[in-house]
C-alpha cells in the first residue's frame, strides 16, 4: 500500500482536512448522469491524495489542491460525460470509434454486394480488380486499409470512394 506524501511542516489530518475542504467546495460544480454530489466528492478526494506527489512546497496547499482537483475534475466530467445506454451518446461514441479505426476491406465487398456473406471467390476477383486499378498514389493507403492499419480519416475516405468506383463499375451485385 503506497503512503500519503505529507508536505513538510503539515501534520496528516491538516493534509486531509485540505483536501476535504477544496473537495466539498468543487464537487457541487461537477456533478452530471448518474453522479451525485458525494460521488463526485470522493472522487476528488482521491485526486487531491495522488496529486500530493506533484505538490510543490514553494506554494500554499490550498490554492495547489484547488486547481489541480479542478483541472482534473473537469477531465473526469469531459471523460465519463457520455454514458453509452443512451442513444446519442452512443451515436457519438461510435463516431469517434469509427474514426479511430481502419476500415476492413471485408466492408468493401458488402458496400459492393449488399451481402454480409462474402464469397471467396467473388471477394478475390473484386481484390483483384482494385489491385489492377489502383492509382500508385493511392497503393500505400490502400495496403494499410487493406492490412487495418491507421489512417487519417481524409485519406482514407479517398481511398474508399476509389474502391467503391471500382466496384460499382465492375457490378458484382448477385
């Protein structure tokens, strides 16, 4: 178990009582969702005990503890904001997932066939097809996409309407 870090000159109640003073002062400003006044409270609590590692003793503790436990407070509310049962925020959620994510060239197929079942055969000529007609430019987007590495969303968009040009063309619907 980690121990508290008591700034010098401070006894541990002193440290604590801060601590609980800054904590009930701030909580009320940051309560939301499911939150309560005493949640938030305690949460705080537990910030200005790890933010005792970073205190500086050339200033008073107070005035530390209140803006580190506001600073930190204002991230845990911007982080937890968006509870993913409700609806939109969960449509958020999976929006900046989605652009976070690679695109699977399986996608492609089903942006092209409708189909969620890809055929092996069907799938290959399709790949085949982007790999004749792909601009060179675009060949090192296209294998990362192709292997779900990262790409910026603007990239990867041109890609993706490149592929999807290449399939419409090529109509494999069923």
């Amino acid at each position: 178990m980690k121990t508290m870090k008591i700034p010098k000159g401070m006894d541990e109640q002193k440290v604590i009582d801060t601590i609980l003073k800054i904590s009930k002062k701030l909580a009320h400003k940051y309560t939301f969702a499911s939150y309560e006044v005493e949640d938030i409270e305690q949460e705080a609590f537990l910030i200005g005990l790890a933010g005792l590692e970073k205190y500086d003793q050339g200033r008073p503790l107070e005035n530390f503890m209140y803006v580190h436990i506001n600073n930190r407070l204002k991230t845990f509310k911007r982080d937890n904001y968006y509870r993913l049962e409700h609806g939109a925020a969960e449509k958020i959620q999976k929006s900046k997932k989605d652009i976070l994510e690679p695109l699977d060239i399986h996608e492609l197929y089903h942006i092209a066939t409708g189909d969620t079942i890809s055929e092996d055969a069907e799938l290959s000529e399709i790949l085949e097809k982007i790999d004749d007609q792909l601009p060179s430019s675009m060949r090192g987007d296209y294998l990362k996409l192709k292997n779900n590495a990262s790409l910026p969303k603007s990239r990867k968009a041109k890609v993706v309407s490149f592929i999807q040009d290449i399939i419409e063309e090529g109509e494999y619907d069923e």
